[in-house]
C-alpha cells in the first residue's frame, strides 16, 4: 500500500488523497483506496501555504501511525508548473509557483525546527515533493476519472490533483521491485 496526497496549486489549490495499491490496475487501485478525499483550498498564497502543509502534516501521521505504512511510503505529488517564456503572468500566473515551494519551504522549515527540539539523534522523515509535469494529467480523461471513482462533480482542481494520483500510481508500478 502506498498513501499519496497530491496537489493541484493555483488561486484554488486542489488537494486529494489516499491510500492506494500500486500493484493493482489503475482504476483498482483508486477504487478501491481507503481514507480517500478531497478538497479545495482557498484564500491568499500564505493562507493556502499554512493550510495545505497542516493537510499534509495530518495525511502522513495517519498513513504512519494508524495505517501503519512505512514513511517512505506516503508521498507528496504536485503539479510541476512551469511559466512558459515570454509570458509575465503577473502575480496571478506567478501564485502556482508561489504556493508550490511555499509549501516546500514550510514543510522544510517544519521538520527542521522538529530535528532541533528533538535532538540530533531523531529521525525526522520530510520526504521531498515529487514533481510531476502538468501534461500528464491530461491523458487521464473525464471518463477515466468517472470510472476511477474519482470524479468530483464542480471541484476542476481536486480532479486535476487525483489526475496525478492516477499518474504517480501509473509511475509506481512501473519501478522495479527487487
């Protein structure tokens, strides 16, 4: 089993999660997942950056502490966006990026000050965001997230993050296992 919360950021960050089995087919694995759910996440950059790292902060406890899987097993998959060139996008086009390392940097800053109060001796575990390109999610369909189980009707980010559960999940079972 492997928990994966993924993250679609922008003006309204879609987040989704769950915990999934990466040796069953795609639309086994996001049928069947457990603790599974999804959310929109608004307000301006900074509040989004608190609220998102809490989300994912709680997600790896539980997948950890409840579900029992081993921290190297709970990952964090974002949307990689990146500004194409030539185009300023301002503060609007600027805000996914923002919002991305912005979460990064707060989660970073988290486990840090975690390792200090700790002692040295502690093992803290902050695994990196993985990245994934926005293209990707487009070869998930409509009708693919319908029969995934994971169509959420009026929320466009929280599909788009389940997109690239559905991705990161395609990923995971191509990586060979000895």
């Amino acid at each position: 089993m492997r928990g994966i919360l993924s993250m679609d950021p922008g003006g309204h960050t879609g987040l989704a999660w769950g915990i999934f089995d990466p040796t069953a087919d795609i639309s086994g694995a996001l049928n069947r997942g457990i603790d599974k759910g999804s959310r929109t996440i608004v307000g301006d950059e900074y509040e989004q950056i608190t609220a998102i790292a809490n989300i994912w902060i709680k997600f790896f406890r539980h997948c950890v502490t409840v579900r029992c899987l081993p921290p190297e097993r709970v990952e964090f998959v974002s949307e990689d966006f990146v500004q194409r060139p030539g185009s300023s996008g301002g503060k609007e086009g600027q805000s996914p990026i923002r919002i991305l390392w912005g979460v990064e940097g707060y989660r970073m800053g988290r486990a840090a000050e975690f390792a200090g109060r700790r002692g040295s001796e502690a093992r803290v575990i902050a695994p990196r965001v993985i990245l994934q390109h926005p293209s990707l999610g487009s070869g998930v369909t409509s009708k693919r997230l319908k029969e995934y189980g994971c169509w959420v009707v009026g929320k466009e980010h929280e599909r788009s993050a389940y997109k690239h559960i559905a991705v990161r999940l395609g990923v995971i079972k191509k990586i060979p296992t000895s």
